[in-house]
C-alpha cells in the first residue's frame, strides 16, 4: 500500500521570519484643515518573527512627517483663521500579525495571503525645533494682525498609539517577498497639530472702525488620529530540514556523498586480477 504524504513534505521547509523595507504616503486628520488630507512622504522597516504558518510578532520603525493648512480647507471658518503646522515623528510599534490564509515561502499553492495587524506604538519627535509654540502659525499677511494670543503649549515628550493595520503579501521567490499595506493609528493624544479642542487662539485685527478680535478654536473631533500607505519588499528568513533541492544543472550535498562513498566501496583495478579458487 501506497499514499501521498504531502503534508510532510510542506514541513521540509520553516518560515522563521522575516526583514522588511517600505515606503508611502501619511497624513493627519485633526485640527488644522479637518476637512483636508494633505499626504507626506514616510519610509520605515521591520522585523518580523514567525512563530507559525499563519501568526507572528512584528517591530515596526517609520519616519513619518504630517502637517496641514487651514487656507486650503472648504470651511470659511477655518480659511479664516489661517494656522499650519509641520512635524516630523520617529514612530516605533510592536504588532501581531495574523496571515488569512497559509502562507507557505517556495511553494506555488500558498505564496499569496491578505494580512491583519494589531498592537501598540509610540511617537517622539525627531527635530527638536520644531517642539512647542513655534510650530504652530499663522499665515495671514502682518499688516492685518495687530497680535496673536496662542494656547498655553508645552515641549512633547511623546505620544502613545494603537496602530490597525490590513495588507496583501505575495512571494516571488523562495526567499524574497512584495507586499502593501495601509495602517491607521489612534493616537491618545489632541496635540499631534499643538492644538487641542480646548484651547482658544484669539485674534485682534484693526479695522477702519477700529479694532475686531476673533477667537477661535479647534474642532470638536476628539483625539488626533493619521494613517499611512505604503509598499515595500521582505526577505524571509527560512530553515530547510533534509535534502534541500538546488536548481537544475547543481548536485545536492547528499548526492555527492552518496557518489563518493560508492566510488570509494568500488574494487579497483588489482583486485579485479584476482584468480577464483577451483
């Protein structure tokens, strides 16, 4: 009796993990500009472990810029208060990531899978200049403001998230990967644009009349929150157990064991002159 023993065969091969680089596209969605998506370049890696077929843990590192400008909005209110801003964040998490379907490096029948990520991130800011009262301004024209009264802003040391990320994976080959994914973090911070919903900027403008003051403030959205898309390229970090198979024309390791161990069991030439007994 004979059967197929597949499912042994798929074991031969084991995805330990892998390292990864991308690069895409990120914006905010906050104060400045709610209505607006302004889109910023972002690069990062990764590292990747594998504990099986379908589940892994993954630490992420992006450069991320995110900024926006009220002029730019729909809203009329907004246009009128006339603030931007710029940052650029170190972002660091720890996600777990969960393969659809099996996900098999070299083999035909599983080298495609859409991909689940869950966890936990941190932000810091990777130019100190840029912390506090100087990165959010106004635009209008000088001759029209007489002064400018903004929040009470403080230096950050930080901000947590929780980042939710869904992507697509294909492998080319044995060892190399292409993947895209998009992630979406809910950040447990207001300040990502140095302007909470509480906070008031007040305006006071001369006019012919005199002089006008308009107060303003952020929107009543709640917490900051920005996402990013990108692509990128992994090399998976795999283990062969027993003969690994090289391409056409090569001999494996064992074969050419096996080869030099009959020529040397082979009698040779002398031995062969030997006469046979009666």
């Amino acid at each position: 009796m004979t059967h197929i023993a597949q499912a042994q065969h798929l074991q031969l091969l084991e995805n330990r993990g892998e390292f990864g680089i991308f690069a895409g596209q990120s914006s905010y969605r906050g104060d400045i500009a709610p209505d607006i998506f302004k889109f910023n370049n972002n690069f990062g890696a990764y590292y990747k472990k594998q504990y099986n077929d379908y589940a892994g843990f993954r630490l992420n590192y992006e450069q991320i810029q995110i900024g926006n400008n009220d002029t730019v909005s729909s809203n009329r209110y907004v246009r009128r208060r006339g603030f931007f801003f710029s940052r650029n964040f170190h972002d660091v998490s720890l996600t777990g990531e969960f393969y659809f379907t099996r996900f098999l490096p070299g083999n035909k029948a599983y080298r495609f899978t859409p991909y689940l990520g869950i966890g936990a991130g941190y932000l810091f800011e990777s130019n100190a200049s840029s912390f506090g009262i100087d990165s959010l301004s106004s635009i209008l024209g000088p001759l029209k403001i007489d002064s400018v009264v903004f929040p009470n802003l403080s230096a950050s040391k930080g901000i947590f998230h929780f980042p939710v990320q869904i992507g697509f994976k294909y492998n080319l080959t044995r060892r190399w990967n292409v993947f895209a994914e998009a992630m979406y973090r809910f950040a447990l911070s207001d300040e990502l644009d140095f302007f909470s919903d509480g906070q008031l900027l007040v305006h006071t403008q001369k006019v012919a009349t005199g002089t006008s003051v308009y107060n303003y403030q952020g929107s009543r959205s709640g917490k900051d929150q920005f996402f990013s898309v990108k692509g990128g390229i992994s090399y998976n970090l795999i283990k062969i157990y027993g003969e690994e198979k090289f391409k056409p024309g090569k001999r494996s390791k064992l074969s050419s064991r096996k080869a030099q161990e009959s020529s040397e069991n082979k009698p040779g030439f002398f031995s062969r002159l030997k006469f046979k007994r009666k």
